[in-house]
C-alpha cells in the first residue's frame, strides 16, 4: 500500500492510497482528475436534467 499527499493552492491537503504495485504521484493523480470529472458530470446531470426525480425502473 502507498499513501501519497496532495497539497492544493489553497492549503486543502488530500492524502490518497492505492495497492497498485509502484505507482507514480503523476498516475495518482491523473486517477485523481479523472475521478473528479465524473463527480462533476453527475453533479451537473442531476442539477440540470433533473434526473434525481426519474421514476423509470428501466432502460
């Protein structure tokens, strides 16, 4: 297990962890950006579509 520390701009620190054997603080941290693209995608989808009130049961 690896713990890697993150220091954003504003003084916020994230710690992170992975079991992946040898990782790189660059692939962290592109899991990182990549992880929080999909947050902010299902941020904007429920905000803005609505779709929290679906009652489809479904596809």
């Amino acid at each position: 297990m690896t713990v890697f520390k993150f220091t954003a701009k504003n003084g916020r620190i994230d710690y992170r962890v992975t079991n992946k054997e040898n990782p790189t603080r660059q692939y962290v941290k592109s899991i990182m950006d990549a992880r929080w693209s999909v947050e902010v995608y299902h941020r904007e989808v429920k905000q803005n579509c609505g779709i929290e009130r679906c009652q489809a049961r479904t596809s």
